[in-house]
C-alpha cells in the first residue's frame, strides 16, 4: 500500500507555516489518540500516520528533502518517538494527558549537573570607571561539603541503590503505546538514597557559605557591562562543575560629566566680558583642574576640545576627549553695582543698533 502525501494527512497546503502544521497535528493527535480510542486500530493507525507526518514536515532539513525526493528523501518510515528531536511533542502531548514536561524533566535529572550561576551588582563612580578599580566582593553561595565531597553520604557505605527505580534515576511510565520516562520521586533522579546522611551538611551534599574575592575592574568600563568569573557561582551536583558569577557594573550619575561613550561632556559658565575678550579660565577634568583658552567673541554653545581627556576603552591606552560646552553668563538686570550699570549702557550705545532676527539666528546656528 502506498504511503499518502503527508500534506495530505495533516491536511495542510505544501505552503503551511510551522504554526499550521503543529496546529493540524494537535487536533489529529487529539482526535486519534488510542487512549481516547481504545481498540481502534483505524484510530490508531490514523494517529500513526499523523505523527510520522509530523515528525517530517515540523523539521526543517526532512520537509527540505521530502519536498524534493518525497518518501524516498526521508527514508519513508517512522522510527518512533525521539525526545530530543521533537521537543514541542511534550506541549502537545500535554493537552491529552498533562505529561507535557515528563522528556525534558528526565533529561535534565540525569548525570552530572552544572552549578547556578550567581550575579552581584558593583556601583562605581565615573572617576573608577575612568582609571579602573580592584573590589572586594563577598559572595553568599553553596559550596560542595568538603566531609562527604558532596555524596551526602556520611560514607559510601551509607548510600544505597534506590529500590524504587532500580538505581536508574527514572521510573517508566505506559501510555497506550508511548512509554514515558519521568525522574523517580525517591532518589530524586540520583539512583542512590542516602540510609546515614553527612553529619556537616546534613545530607544535602552542599554548605552555605560566604567567600571573599577580590575583582579587577578594568579602567573604561562602561554602565551595564558584565564582568564574568567561571567557577565563582554556586556548587554542581553529581560531580557537575561549579556555575560561573557575573559582576554586574553600574556607573553611578556625575553631577558635572556627561559620558557619550569614550567621550565626556560638560557645561562651563564665562562671564560676559570673558566672552567678548577671551582668555584663559579653569575648567575641571577627570584629572583635576586644567586651563583652557576661551576665543574672542565666544558664543553660548561654543565647544572647546581637550584632547585625550575623556574615558579609556577597555583593554586599551587610546582615549576620548573632554568637550567644554561654554554657557555665556549675562548678570541680572537691577543686581550689579552702579558702576556696572553706566558700563552696559555705554556698551549699548556702542554697539549701536540690536542684531536683526536673521543675524540672531546666524549667532545660534
């Protein structure tokens, strides 16, 4: 008897999207399951043939080659179900009778088992991240019991092979013609059960403890960035190796730099006559405080660079620059000396006529 078009038995178009094949092969599955339909062997058969469909069309290299050389490209037999290859089947299993995360459950209790990773929060300010910074962290975690090495175990002896699932780990559970492995609720999937528990630990294998570590942080670091530290997290089990610990960098807010990157920002305010005249005035810098040459004739907003004066990029000696934004100060009306006042109004007469709107619009561009 010759096999049907698979499109045909999902009832789907040669077209169809990963979402409408799961969707046809749920309702079929649902439909059909031997468990709905006992002693149905067309139902059976039907679920069969909607499940090898499936197993084809839902992979993206078998429908490639189904689709050119038909049965012939994927070999035109259905080997079973494989776990690790249809890992959406548990979510649609699910829906039948609510084993749904049995496969990935199973796998995952099984073997060694790598640690949790763990992630502490540093605050620096712009001044550290700039020339960078050695931190000593203490870090809570669970470390692997140096009594029992992590067996729980007060010895070996006292851990025996679990009776329940026969030192497996696994309990195998029938569903119609599945069978479905799940992590046995004794040992908890360690195949032991532990008869005289470790004195120290008191069985769990691990102990609660808070190590001291100092970390490098490296100069140009910026807000956000991830420092990571393998074998620095919490314990494996099963003899799995030790999570890794991510330091997680935050530059705190400067209340006169602005950071662009590599670059920094800041405002300085000149007086009117410094603005007019030009000269020299201090300005801060990451260093300490530096002069700088203000033009003749500055504007507000006018942009002074000081080369090299800016952050670091990590790993390496090139830097950013300072950018000095230069804000023209004019002294309030009414609040100066009168000496002031009779100096503005000869300045007024000698610049004659205020600047039109056009020439105004010149100065801000």
């Amino acid at each position: 008897m010759s096999k049907r078009d698979y499109y045909d038995v999902l009832g789907v178009p040669r077209g169809a999207d990963d979402a409408e094949i799961k969707k046809a092969y749920r309702q079929l599955a649902v439909q059909f399951h031997p468990d709905k339909n006992r002693g149905d062997k067309d139902a059976e058969e039907r679920f069969k043939e909607a499940s090898e469909a499936y197993s084809v069309l839902s992979d993206p290299e078998k429908r490639r080659r189904y689709d050119q050389f038909g049965h012939r490209g994927v070999g035109g037999g259905f080997s079973g179900f494989d776990p690790e290859t249809f890992s959406d089947f548990g979510d649609i299993l699910g829906d039948l009778f609510g084993l749904g995360d049995l496969f990935t459950h199973s796998r995952r209790s099984q073997g060694p088992r790598r640690g949790p990773d763990l992630r502490v929060d540093v605050e620096i300010t712009l001044e550290e991240a700039a020339r960078g910074k050695e931190e000593e962290l203490r870090v809570p975690r669970n470390e692997t019991c140096p009594t029992c090495k992590g067996s729980g175990a007060a010895d070996p002896s006292a851990a025996v092979r679990c009776d329940l699932c026969g030192g497996r780990g696994t309990i195998t559970l029938q569903q119609g013609f599945f069978s479905f492995s799940r992590t046995c609720d004794r040992c908890s999937g360690s195949g032991r059960v532990i008869k005289t528990p470790c004195a120290e630990c008191e069985g769990r294998g691990l102990l609660h403890r808070e190590r001291t570590l100092r970390v490098k942080i490296p100069a140009g670091v910026d807000d956000g960035s991830q420092l990571r530290i393998a074998g620095e997290g919490e314990a494996g089990s099963r003899g799995g190796g030790p999570g890794s610990l991510y330091v997680v960098i935050h530059v705190a807010e400067h209340a006169f730099f602005q950071r662009d990157g590599r670059d920094l920002y800041c405002e300085l305010p000149i007086t009117v006559s410094r603005a007019y005249l030009g000269g020299e005035v201090p300005v801060r810098t990451l260093e300490g405080v530096q002069k700088i040459r203000v033009p003749g004739g500055a504007q507000s907003g006018t942009r002074v660079k000081l080369k090299g004066k800016g952050l670091p990029a990590p790993g390496s000696s090139s830097r950013g620059d300072q950018i000095v934004v230069l804000r023209v100060v004019v002294p309030r009306s009414g609040r100066g000396t009168k000496a002031m006042d009779d100096l503005f109004r000869k300045l007024e007469t000698l610049e004659g006529e205020e600047p039109s709107a056009e020439s105004r619009d010149f100065l801000d561009r």
